[in-house]
C-alpha cells in the first residue's frame, strides 16, 4: 500500500498533519477522506470549515462529529462576527476524554479573520498542544497554500517535532521536469549551457516503521501518486500509472545500449595503420573507374631533340628570291 494512504488514515505517530496545495490542486479531497478514515474508527471529529461551505464534506447527521462552519463569516460583513479563537478551544475542551482528531480547513482564511499572524499560531500552537495530551490516534489536519506567510512557520521544529507534510503537485510538474532534465540538449548547443548534468528528484529513506529509531532526527521525503475516482475518494497509486504520465512510461521502456556495448571514441586511437594492400584489394582498387585516366589511348611521340618542323601548305607564300633558309625544309 502507498505510504500516502498510511499518511491519510492516520497510520503514522505524528500529531500534525499538513496538506498544502496551490492554485492548481486542490486539498478539500484529501481533508475530506482523512476526516471519514477517523470517523471509520468511531473517533471524534471537529471540523473547522473557514472557506468552503460544511455540506462539502458530507459530515451532518454523524454523531461523532462536531461541524463549525465559518465559510459565511467575514469580518465587516457580518454584525455578529466575533473572534472565533476562545469559541474554537472551548469546543475542543468538551469532547470528552480519548482519541480526538481535528480539522481546520484553509488556515490562511482563518488568519486573515483573526487579523493577526502571531495570534492564528499562538490558536494552533495551544490546539496542538490540547491534542498532543491525548492518546493516539488523536491528530491536528491543517490544509494551506503554497504561499501561505504561516507554512514556514509551522513546519519547523519549535511548533512541532514530528508531523507528516503532504505537498499536493499536478502531473504536469513531473512532465516539465521529465521534459526538461531527462531530454539530451541538441547538437547546436554546448552540453554546459543547456543544463546540469543530473538533478535530484527524489530523496526517499526507507524505514521499518513510522516510529523506527531510523526515523528519529530526520527528514524523509517520497513521491507518491494519487487521484480521486468516481466516488470522489483519493486513492494511491504508482505515478507511472496517471493517465497524463502514460507516454513517459513509454518513454523508459525504450531499450537503451548498454554500457559495455558502447563505442568508446579513444579507443579509435590504437587501430593499426597498415598501407600495404593484398592482391584482391589492389584487383579491386584497378577496377575503379577514374575520370582524369585514359581511355587505354597512346599518347602521341613527341620529338625530343628540339628542332622546329615546318610543314609549308598552299597559304604560304613562297617566294624564290627570298628562301626560308632558316628554315628546315
């Protein structure tokens, strides 16, 4: 099974769990399949809904949960808006005592509320705390954005020492960085200017466990596919499987030469230079028609000796008094 599933229903020992998406996904799925996987186990759940309305998620009617939907108030639209923060820690403080898993939907809404930075940490860091101090699976889902002033906050280690951090990406992510780190620069172009020669993807260290002394003081990282069927649940599968990443499965299934069957260029170098040739190969050098050879004709007899011959015809003028004595008639 993908460990994303793991990460989802709740599997690991972290008491924080953070979806992040940006403006090309969307974390409501995934909020949504973790609050039903700890309803499944008959745990209490409290949803926190700041923009998108409560009936999205499909939770009234269940007993073991507690909604607050928050998605119509906004502050200096709504008279009756008051700061939800004391409201939000008195509900989590009468659920009585055992595994309890709450879910805060779009954080940075919930900050922009508040008004306050400082102040929405300060609510999720004594949120936090209240959930550490009961017994596991009890569990903190905050979802945010990329570009939320609060992710560098709450992912280091003075808010919290282990939590799982799932960072939602499109598949044309991987396309462009197949496309653009896996394709060999063109001829025209120097090796050295189009790019490095390899680039990491994916660090992955492999674990017995969520909670193995491996883990401890460190920082795992995996690359996880996953997609919503027609029920609308997530489920995990291998990346190569998504339907927009087909071709580049065939792409790596292209059989490349091997090492070893590659020509090596200095190896050119130490070829024998032989100019002598054997019989069938000059029979067949002679048989090579050359377009400055002769046609098998004599050439004419040139005299050798220097002298000048003069053949007189009838435009001569021949004149008795005056012979060509010079001349060797």
């Amino acid at each position: 099974m993908p460990r994303i599933n793991d990460a989802i229903n709740g599997e690991f020992r972290e008491r924080l769990l953070l979806l992040q998406a940006d403006g090309s996904q969307n974390s409501l799925p995934s909020i949504r399949l973790a609050i039903q996987a700890s309803l499944k186990k008959l745990h209490p759940v409290i949803l926190v809904c700041n923009s998108t309305p409560a009936v999205y998620f499909g939770l009234d009617g269940l007993g073991n949960s507690v909604v607050i939907d928050r998605s119509g108030c906004i502050p200096g639209y709504d008279d009756a808006w008051i700061d939800p923060s004391a409201s939000l820690l008195d509900v989590i403080k009468g659920v009585p005592d055992g595994p309890l898993t709450v879910g805060i939907e779009s954080i940075d809404t919930l900050a922009q509320d508040i008004g306050s930075l400082s102040k929405c940490y300060k609510l999720l860091g004594s949120i936090l705390a209240m959930v550490s101090g009961r017994p596991t699976p009890s569990r903190l889902i905050l979802s945010l954005s990329s570009e939320s002033l609060l992710l560098p906050l709450l992912v280091h280690p003075s808010f919290s020492a282990n939590l799982t951090h799932l960072i939602l990406h499109s598949p044309l992510i991987v396309r462009h960085l197949a496309e653009s780190f896996l394709t060999a620069p063109p001829h025209s172009l120097p090796r050295r200017g189009f790019g490095r020669s390899s680039v990491q993807l994916l660090l992955e260290e492999k674990a017995n466990g969520s909670h193995s002394p491996l883990r401890a003081r460190s920082v795992e990282r995996t690359l996880e596919a996953w997609m919503m069927d027609k029920f609308g649940n997530v489920r995990g599968l291998a990346w190569e499987d998504l339907p927009s990443l087909c071709d580049l499965k065939q792409r790596e299934s292209i059989p490349h030469a091997k090492a070893e069957d590659r020509l090596d260029p200095t190896s050119l170098l130490a070829l024998p230079f032989n100019l002598s040739l054997t019989d069938a190969q000059a029979l067949a050098r002679a048989k090579v028609p050359l377009p400055y050879a002769h046609e098998g004709q004599p050439l004419p007899n040139i005299p050798d000796d220097g002298r000048i011959v003069y053949e007189p015809d009838s435009a001569d003028d021949v004149d008795d008094d005056d012979p060509d004595e010079d001349l060797d008639l």
